[in-house]
C-alpha cells in the first residue's frame, strides 16, 4: 500500500513519560496536506486503513481515506463522527457499553446502515431536518454538539445493547462545536479540534508493537484491540517511538502528540463484546511500564 517516510530527531521529552504509562500506539495530528521538500527515511509501510465512524463500535476497514485535520474519511463515512449518549448525555464507550463494539456500520445512497447480531439493519438519513434537537453531550466532561438523529436510532441502538438505559444516536456536524483535546492535555493546541475521538483525530499502531505484546499474552490479541486509523508494517516494535512526524504517501504529513494510553476497553473483545475475565491485555501492558497514573481520567471503571 502506501509507503511511509519519517523525519527522525532527537526524541520528545514526552517519551521518558511514555514508557511510564499502558500506552501502546500513538496519537497524531495532520501537520500538513502538501508536499515539502524534506530529508526522509523510508520507515515502513501502511498496511490498513480504517475509520470508527460510530464511536466504540466496529471498525470499517477503507480501501483508500481521504486524511482530513478531523480525521480519516471516505465519503460520507467519518471517523468518530456519530456517538451513543446516555440519558445523562454523556457519550458513552464500550467501557460502559462493551456491546458497543458489535454494532457495525456502512454507508451508501444517503444512509448510515447500522447491523448488528441479532438485529435487523437499520438505516439512519446521513442528513437530518433542523427540526431535529442539537443536542450537548459530555466527552471526558468536555461539551460537545451533536444532531440527535431520531427515535428509531435511539430504539434500536439500545435495544442491541440490551441496556436498561435508554440511548440516542448522536451526529456531529461541521459547524457544531468541537471539543478541543487541548482541555485534556495541554500538548495540544488551540486550533487542534475533534468531534467524539478521546483525543487526536489520528491514531497510528505498528503491527510489531502488537507481536510484541503478543509475546507475553498467553490469549493473544490483534490490532482491533487498539482501534488504531492507520496500521503500519516494517518497521520493529517501538521504532515508531523515535519518529516525529511521518509522510504518507506524496501529501499526508503527520505529528506525533502523544502516547495513547490505555484503558479498559482494550480488554473488550471486538468479536464478542465480552471484557476479558482478567483485564488482559491492559494487565501485560501496565506490568511492562509500571506506574498507570498518566492513564486517569481516560481509565473510567466500567460501570458492568
Ligand atoms: C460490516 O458491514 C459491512 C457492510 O455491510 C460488511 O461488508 C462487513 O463485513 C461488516 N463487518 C463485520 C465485521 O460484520
């Protein structure tokens, strides 16, 4: 696929604290849609592509994604661009709703379809009337818009999750306020703006990091326990700890944030929905660096 080239410098301060926390994986902004002329050393491949465009639920792998400073995109399918909010509107995750992660969905002809097990598709308009409510949801207690997108959404989203809560599909809108990751850390920026991912709008994962974690797990995981945008080959496992901004391809420049940390979602197998009897792998992955502490606020309990 795609080939990747990385400008190598000395490495972030930020990467002392990486080791310190169950991170796996890292967090990156779009520093630039344009060619610069720049030294660069070819550092591994794109192997997949792949949006979330519900938050916490399945992944859909793209043959090719527009990369815009909001994220990956194809067509009408963005990433983190629609959201499940509880009747507190909180947007909630897979850590609450580990069920989440079984709810797939795809897009054609003005419709997100949504399927999961069990349940007939649905198909939700990728536009609604303004008569439907804006609604300001929390992410990480920061406020966010979203259009609600209808009863019948909200009916069948809760019934495949099989809560006792009642839920409503939420959709972001360009011109709504974003959340700005700057309030959570502060390696962030002021022009830096999401719609409902954690944090970056990127998040990029070597195949080798996940071998690597392989080797102490006795179940092993893949990637979709990471839920990483752009997976990459070729290159040994934490190389990508010494690279500070990639291109991909002639166009796609990226810049590392941070570390992305780890919770308890990791845990929840993407085929099943079911959290792993024994925290496994966010368990390894803490033993490997110690102390979690950078991972609060982002390391809920979850709730069942
Ligand atoms: C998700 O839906 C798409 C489109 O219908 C389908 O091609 C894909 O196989 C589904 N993925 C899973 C894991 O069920």
């Amino acid at each position: 696929m795609f080939t990747m080239e990385a400008i190598v410098r000395h490495r972030m301060l930020l990467m002392s604290v990486a080791g310190a926390g169950a991170a796996i994986g890292f967090t990156w902004l779009v520093l630039s849609l344009r060619k610069k002329k720049r030294k660069l050393r070819k550092v591994g491949e794109v192997t997949q592509l792949i949006v979330y465009p519900i938050k916490s639920c399945k992944g859909v792998p793209l043959p090719e994604a527009e990369c815009s400073v909001h994220g990956l995109r194809n067509g009408l399918l963005r990433d983190r661009h629609w959201a499940v909010s509880n009747e507190e509107k909180t947007v909630v995750s897979a850590r609450h709703e580990p069920r989440l992660v079984l709810i797939n969905s795809s897009s054609d002809q003005g419709f997100l379809t949504l399927s999961a097990p069990e349940m007939e598709d649905l198909k939700v308009p990728l536009t609604h009337p303004s008569t439907n409510e804006v609604v300001t949801s929390r992410v990480l207690g920061h406020l966010v818009q979203g259009r609600d997108c209808g009863d019948e959404a909200s009916h069948w989203i809760t019934a495949a999750l099989r809560s006792r809560h009642v839920y409503r599909l939420l959709q972001f809108e360009d011109r709504m306020k974003h959340r700005n990751p700057k309030d959570e850390y502060v390696l962030y920026t002021e022009n830096d703006k999401v719609a409902y991912p954690e944090l970056s709008p990127l998040h990029v994962l070597s195949e080798a990091a996940v071998e690597d974690l392989n080797s102490r797990l006795e179940e092993k995981v893949t990637f979709r326990n990471f839920r990483p945008n752009i997976l990459i080959s070729g290159c040994g496992a934490y190389e990508e700890d010494s690279w500070e901004e990639i291109q991909i391809g002639r166009d796609v420049t990226l810049k590392r944030v941070m570390p992305s940390i780890r919770c308890l979602f990791t845990t929840v197998d993407p085929d099943t929905g079911i959290p792993h009897a024994k925290n496994e792998p966010l368990k390894t992955l803490r033993r490997r660096s110690g102390n979690h502490h950078l991972g609060k606020g982002l390391c809920k309990q979850m709730k069942n």
